[in-house]
C-alpha cells in the first residue's frame, strides 16, 4: 500500500512484501519505486517563484492596473455610470 507523503504530496516508500516473488522481480520493483521517488522530489523542489518571476509578475500587475485605471477614469466610462445611477435614481422615485 502507498500513501502521501505530508512534505511533498508524493508517494510514500513503503517495504514490499515479495514472499512469492523472483528477485529480477523484486529488483525491478525497487529500482521503479526508486525512479519514482526521485521524479517526485525534483517535482517538489520547483515549487513558487524565483525573484525574476516576482519582478515580472509585479511589473505585469502594475501594468495592468494602470490600464484599468485608465479606463474606469475615462470620459465614457465616467458618463456611462453617470447614466446609470440617474436611472436608478429616477426609477426609484
């Protein structure tokens, strides 16, 4: 039976139990649980961002919020609400 690890979310290596099984069996199987063990710890090791990808993700939220607020303080958007929020003042009276 394998079970995840708490630390990496990976399978867990756990003895084998191969009374009946040939030793190029038992070979083979330890030698996959190995691969497997390591495939998952160097998965485990890329996790988050380095500093580059924080100064590009920081640069591209910066864009965009410039943007966004280039277009909420446009004239179109501005007289759009406006429009909206007399009609809704008006319906209600």
């Amino acid at each position: 039976m394998q079970r995840l690890d708490a630390r990496t979310g990976c399978r867990r290596r756990e003895r084998i139990k191969d009374e009946g099984a040939g030793m190029l069996e038992r070979v083979r199987r330890a030698a996959r649980q190995r691969w497997q063990l390591m495939r998952c710890a160097q998965q485990g090791a890329d996790r988050g961002m380095s500093t580059a990808e924080y100064a590009v993700g920081t640069i591209a939220a910066c864009a965009f919020a410039a943007v966004l607020y280039k277009v909420l303080t446009s004239a179109a958007v501005g007289d759009a609400l406006q429009r909206m929020i007399e009609q809704a003042l008006h319906a209600a009276a």
